[in-house]
C-alpha cells in the first residue's frame, strides 16, 4: 500500500507493521509526532537518506526532523557519485555475503549516532581528489575506504527504527 501525507494517521499507520520511508524528504512537525507516537506504541520504521531533512519550502535543515526517533545526528553529505554498502556480520548479510561490496549509485549522508546501534559499513568509491574525480578504469570505481556505518538501527519506546544514510533501491531502479 501506499500511503500519502493527507491520509497518514495514527490509526491508519497501526495498519502495518512496517512502515518504509523511502528518501520522504520533507515532514512537517505534526507528521513527525505522528510516526514517534507510531514507533512507541510498537511500530517499525524504516528510513533512507534524507527523510526528514528539508523543510516545508524545500530548504536543508541543519537536522533530522526525526532525529531522535532514528537516534542519529546529520553531520553532512558524501558528495559522490557512487558509494558501497557492505553488511555485517549479522543478519544484514543473509543473503548478501559479508565480505561483499554492495555498488549504490547516488549521494548518500553522514550521520552521527547518539543512541542508535551500527551495522555494516558504507564505503567511498576509490577518487583521485580532491576535488573528487572518477578514476576511468571501469564503469565504477573500486570500494576504497569506510566512512561510516551502513545501517542505524533505534528502540524508540515499544517499536524500533532503521536508517539508512543512501538510497538501496538506487541501485536497482535503473534496470526498470
């Protein structure tokens, strides 16, 4: 199901599980409470990228909107081109091998972790910068060095939340 800003309500969000923001850059106050009272009653919420970042006009915050739910702080953006998600040695790497390099095309967020959990890590692609050039050898650029975590994971009351600081459908929504 999809679910846009005018029909998202409490009641209406208890409905899922799950809830997945997927780079839903703009929330407003009222739809912020609304997703923490979501998370402490017991829901799930997944977030990627800039989720909250802007405001109403489109202008950068200098936060999260939800920051506290997520359990992180912005602390700025990695300006590249493409980037690499490798899982951990969890349950993140079921299905992907934990010594792989996942290749995410697209700008992704460094974010500081005041509470939430880390897991995985996210890579820069090898650069000649700065400033920061492609190296043509190839398509892509190799994975060089970690940056950050991959995955930030919070409990917010009974629920629990998810951040993903890149946009992991990137690297398949080109292929469609």
């Amino acid at each position: 199901d999809a679910l846009f800003d005018e029909s998202a309500s409490l009641d209406r969000l208890k409905q899922y599980p799950v809830v997945y923001l997927a780079n839903t850059a703009i929330l407003d106050q009222q739809e912020a409470e609304i997703l923490r009272q979501y998370v402490k009653s017991g829901g799930c919420l997944v977030a990627t990228q800039d989720t909250g970042l802007f405001d109403l006009n489109g202008q950068l915050l200098g936060d999260f909107v939800i920051a506290d739910l997520l359990g992180i702080r912005y602390q700025g953006k990695v300006d590249f081109a493409t980037h690499y998600y490798r899982p951990s040695e969890e349950w993140l790497s079921t299905d992907i091998g934990s010594t792989w390099d996942v290749l995410i095309p697209g700008e992704a967020n460094l974010v500081q972790s005041i509470g939430a959990s880390t897991h995985g890590e996210l890579k820069l692609a090898f650069h000649d910068g700065p400033p920061f050039h492609p190296i043509d050898i190839g398509s892509h650029n190799s994975p060089w060095k970690t940056v950050s975590a991959a995955v930030y994971m919070n409990r917010y009351g009974r629920g629990q939340t998810a951040y993903i600081p890149f946009g992991p459908d990137a690297a398949y929504i080109g292929k469609f």
